[in-house]
C-alpha cells in the first residue's frame, strides 16, 4: 500500500492503492481523499476514505 503521508499521485494503482474504510472502493487519484489517524494499543492506524461523506458516515457509527 501507498504511504499514507504521502499525495496519492498519478503512480498510484489498483495494486497499491488504499481501500475506503467506508464503501471498499479503491483509492486512485481522488482529490477528496481523506485519512484519518489514530494510535490503538499503541500501534498507529490510518484509515482512508474517499470523500467527506464517507469520512463523516464512518465518524457517526
């Protein structure tokens, strides 16, 4: 998977691309994309979404 610091730029591709943590879809060159991070049980978690809504229906459950 891509570095989830990093953009996700046009060398980005189904192969290495992050999963929206909401709807599954896959993460390619979106301009709406958002990530959350977290640290559980002392381990950093990053969750992608793909847009706004997406972070926001994730956030509420």
């Amino acid at each position: 998977m891509v570095d989830p610091t990093s953009d996700l730029g046009e060398d980005v591709d189904e192969s290495n691309a992050p999963e929206c943590a909401t709807c599954g879809e896959l993460i390619i060159q979106s301009p709406t994309h958002r990530v959350l991070t977290s640290v559980e049980d002392g381990i950093v978690q990053h969750r992608h979404f793909c847009d706004d809504d997406c972070k926001a229906e994730w956030t509420e459950n």
